[in-house]
C-alpha cells in the first residue's frame, strides 16, 4: 500500500463533523444508467411539452419567432432544468433521488451552480446529440464512472444509501494514560488528524516496513502539537492512539461541560 495514502485524503473521503474520513463508493455503471435514462425521460418530456405550449403561443406571429421559441424550448429543457434541479437539490436530479445517488465536488463537497452547470452543458452534447454514446464509454472507462461532464466539472456521482461500518476509535494504550492527562495538547491540523485516524484504523493491513515509516514520519508530526514528549521507548502507533483518544476524551469533556451551561442558562430564563 502506498505511504502517501495516509498523508492526505483520497478524493473519495467525505468528512464528518467529527473528522471522521467516510470512503463513500463511487455509483456504479448500471445505477448511473437506471438514474440518467429516468432522467432523459423526463427532460424529453418537458422538452415536448415546452415545444408545443411555446411553439402555439408563438404560432399566430411569425416563422422567425416560432424558431426561437423552439430554441428557447430546448434551452429550457436541457440546460437550465437540469441546472437548477442540480443546484437547488445539491447535486440531485429526479433520476439521481429515485436511485439514492447524487453529484459531488472531486473533494468530496456539495457542488455549486457552476458544476451543474458544466456538467448539463457537456451532457447536452454527450448525452443528447450523441445518444449518451461518450457518457457511456468515458464511464466504463473511469474507475469512478466518471462522465465526460463529470471531468469538465470536476465531480463524480456518490451512492448515499450505503450501510458504512466505521472502525472503532483508538483505546487509550493504559501505559501512557498517566502522561497523556498531563500532556498540553493543541488541536492537529485536520488532515493530519485525519491521517492518523486513518493510519490507526488500517495497521492489520500494512507491513511491518510501511507500519514503521509511517508511523514514525506521523509521530514526528503530531509530537510538534504535543508537550511534553511520550516516554522513552514509546512505539509510534501508541503514542499516536494515546494523542487522538485523549483528544476525543477532552473534546467529549469540553462539549459536556458546554451542554451543561446551557441547560443552566435555559433554565434560568
């Protein structure tokens, strides 16, 4: 496994309020397919739809307004429908909300009127003019089913009803208890708490080699955030189990203490 695997998020890591990195699976290709068919169903009916009402109102005048009619129609139903539907829902089209999928950034993030955009520019053409021909072969081809819009706009489509099983969170290793309640120890940068997280959670997986290099170049980090240092001697991964359970112990301690002062302050009021 490569070691720079643990010094940064992968690009499908979500995050939680807690720091918790969440490997959501990338939508598969036959649930992409399900989801943008239900789609191009319901984008060409309103496409029908806005031709007729647009193209009868604009009947009795002349042929030129007729033509922009039709063009506003398809502009309408293929670009700023989907658009809209994208942004408003945050990365959810009809198809993608009946088959529990939605459109992310490339980090992970919801994405912003500019991504749903691109993505239903490029889609008019990959999927419409070209019969979802390069839509399809660009997503076999990619190993997170990524469209060709998907790599104009810097997203992928996620699975959200997804059962996740999160591994337990580090004990605090009992030799180094004693230290780690009168060690000051100031927050780590996020994605190096997300690092040792994620190092902690994978150690049956690594090599004894790989263990040991990345252990140490993570305790060197996180030992620039902690004083004073572990005892001599101390393995990497129990110094960095130590420094997150601690963590998590104050934190937990600092949220319990808030919660409790608010209930004091509602109470009086």
């Amino acid at each position: 496994m490569a070691t720079a695997e643990y010094a940064t998020l992968t690009t499908d890591d979500l995050v939680t309020g807690e720091a918790v990195a969440l490997d959501l699976p990338p939508a598969g290709l036959g649930i992409r397919m399900a989801s943008g068919l239900l789609d191009v169903v319901v984008t060409l009916t309103l496409l029908i739809g806005l031709m007729i009402g647009l193209i009868v109102a604009a009947a009795r005048t002349d042929e030129a307004l007729t033509a922009v009619a039709s063009l506003a129609a398809v502009i309408l139903a293929l670009l700023v429908y989907p658009t809209a539907m994208e942004t408003l829902t945050r990365g959810r089209s009809l198809g993608k909300l009946a088959f529990g999928l939605r459109a992310v950034r490339d980090d992970a993030g919801p994405i912003s009127f500019q991504h749903a955009f691109v993505r239903a520019l490029v889609g008019v053409v990959e999927i419409y003019v070209f019969f979802g021909g390069p839509a399809f072969f660009a997503a076999l081809l990619s190993s997170r089913g990524k469209r060709l819009g998907d790599y104009a706009a810097g997203t992928y489509v996620v699975r959200e009803r997804v059962r996740l099983s999160l591994p337990p969170p580090a004990a605090m290793p009992p030799q180094l208890a004693g230290w780690a309640g009168g060690a000051d120890m100031t927050a780590l940068p996020t994605g190096l708490a997300l690092a040792v997280r994620q190092f902690l959670g994978r150690l049956p997986q690594l090599d004894p080699a790989s263990r040991a290099t990345i252990g140490h170049r993570l305790a060197t980090a996180v030992s620039e955030h902690v004083a004073p240092p572990p005892p001599a001697g101390t393995p990497p991964e129990a110094f960095l189990a130590a420094v997150v359970a601690a963590r998590r112990d104050r934190d937990a301690a600092r949220l319990a203490r808030e919660a409790e002062l608010r209930r004091r302050l509602a109470a009086r009021s």
